[in-house]
C-alpha cells in the first residue's frame, strides 16, 4: 500500500523548499502585528487572483462592542430570494483579514453563484475570547435579517469559513441552531478547522514543523485566544451539536489540524447528520488561499465547492 500519510504533491514540495530556503521567522516569534503583514505579504504573492463579480462593497453590521466591518459579494446586481453565504476568515483566531481572503470569497461566490458576506470580526491578542464569536454571531444575526443595507432578501443562511473560520463557522452554527436567527442555517462548511482539543492529535506531532503551520504557531495563537477548552463556543464538539444541519467538511492530509477534522466529521456521522467529507491527499493548511503558489489546490477547491453547491441545492 502507497504511504499517503505523508504523499506531498509536487507543487506542494516546491512551495515548502521555497518557504524554507528563504527562512524567516514564524508568527510565535515576530508577535501578532509582524504576523499579520506576514499573512498579507503571503496572500499577494501566493494567492490566485481575484474574480470580477457585479458587486463588491464594503458595509458594517451592528456589534456588542461597535460595528463590525463586512464585505459583501455577488455575482449579480440583484437576485430573487435565496440562501446568503457568510464566511469567517482563519488565521487563528489573531492574523487574517477581509484583504487577505478577498480572492478567495470571490472565488466562493463565482463558483456557488451565490452573494458572500465576509465578515473582519475583532482579533486577539487585543480582542480575546470570546470577542470572535460575538461578532461572527452578530454578523450571521443581521444577515439573515435581510438587511436593506445589503438590498436582497435572504432565506438561509451558508456558513462556511478555514481554520479558525472553521472553528467559527461550527461555533456559529450552533449557536444559530440552538437560538435562530431570522432564517435557517441550511449547510455548514468548515475548511479544515479547529474543532475540537488538538493538543493529543497525532497529526498535531507528524506535521509539528515543514509543512507551512507549526505545532509552535498553534500553541501560541491559542495562548494568545485565551479561551476555555471547557467552553463550547470555543471548543465547539463538545457542544450540543445533535440538530447540526447537513455539512460539507475537508481537511487536508499534511495538516497539523487534520484530526481535528476528522475526529469532528466521525461526531456528526455519529449523530446522523448528512455530511459530504473531503481528505485532500498531499496538500498542507491553508491551501485555500495558496493557489497561485499550489495550482493543485484549485481543483480541490472546485471539487469542495461542488459539493455546497448541490448540498444547497438540496436543502437551501
């Protein structure tokens, strides 16, 4: 049997021997703000460009603590009634921003023909737990509210969102399925994500060091969260996620994060939820936002993307 635990596709190869000829320090050892130039620097030179879509506007939404930066995408100029996506950034939980994943929710929205709401909810170290899930709860509220800000009148609501987005986007979920909101979340889909305690993964020690996220990164963007492991707006598969809608899950095979993943898939299986589940063989975290610098990584985009298309079609 092929050894696909750690199969790394050619670009992945070359993009990893790039990052490590030129050194440089990781986000644990430059502090958040140099970390978040980092991430910016990254998305320019890594990411595929941005789609041209008929609307890409910048508003705000109420929040417990000011208004919460948003930006807002679609295809067409205006659209009948239907599902709205609302997509929460990663970074974890301290780096990230509505820049660094603007070619990506153009991506989202060409490819779904759906409008997008990214949403640029407050970071840690400044903003702690549970600062991120506040806002991403009070943008997912407004949006299904149909706001006239936004001119569309929405009937479900698509959460979807990588890494700590992923951890977001389950949080939100479920805190929209225990309280609704206006209108149903009708497909969750986390990219990656944190969704569980990732200290005891063994994928957390296989890709601990060479393969773009580090065990040293997560332990400090965790430390700098500073959230309960006990909460589960923080740690949400302890949360009561029994009417969890249907779901579209990836991880990435050489992902420190991988088990996280999978260990929240095999949950909802477990509970009877319908779940389209992606193992990408080959390719790191954060590929999502690498296609430029990982070619591959846009078929397997397409192909996570295919699936919410026909889970929305399904349920939206």
């Amino acid at each position: 049997m092929a050894d696909t635990e750690h199969y790394v596709r050619d670009d992945v190869r070359g993009f990893l021997d790039m990052l490590q000829s030129m050194g440089g320090m990781g986000v644990e050892q430059v502090g958040h703000m140099a970390g978040r130039e980092q991430m910016r620097a990254m998305a320019q030179v890594a990411e595929a460009d941005p789609r041209s879509l008929a609307v890409i506007k910048d508003v705000t939404c109420p929040g417990s603590a000011g208004p919460i930066p948003l930006r807002f995408y679609d295809t067409k100029a205006s659209r009948d009634p239907g599902p709205c996506v609302i997509f929460i950034h990663g970074g974890g939980f301290v780096i990230g921003d509505l820049e660094v994943y603007h070619a990506l929710c153009t991506e989202i929205s060409h490819h779904l023909d759906l409008p997008v709401v990214s949403v640029d909810y407050r970071l840690a170290p400044e903003h702690p737990f549970p600062a991120a899930p506040d806002d991403c709860e009070a943008a997912a509220r407004w949006v299904a509210s149909s706001p006239a800000e936004l001119d569309r009148t929405f009937t479900g609501l698509v959460i979807t969102g990588d890494s700590a987005g992923g951890n977001l986007t389950i949080v939100t979920t479920n805190q929209l399925v225990n309280n609704p909101a206006d209108v149903p979340v009708v497909v969750q889909a986390p990219i990656y994500p944190v969704a569980s305690d990732t200290s005891k993964h063994s994928s957390l020690a296989s890709f601990a060091e060479g393969f773009l996220l580090t065990a040293a990164a997560m332990d400090w963007f965790m430390l700098q969260y500073a959230g309960n492991v006990a909460d589960p707006r923080h740690t949400p598969i302890i949360g009561d996620c029994s009417n969890t809608p249907p779901t579209v899950l990836c991880t990435a095979s050489l992902d420190p994060l991988r088990d996280s993943g999978r260990e929240y898939a095999a949950h909802l299986i477990g509970l009877g939820t319908e779940l389209a589940y992606f193992e990408f063989q080959g390719i790191i975290h954060g590929f999502t936002t690498l296609r430029k610098a990982i070619p591959s990584g846009q078929k397997d985009l397409e192909a996570y993307l295919d699936a919410v298309k026909l889970m929305v079609e399904r349920h939206g």
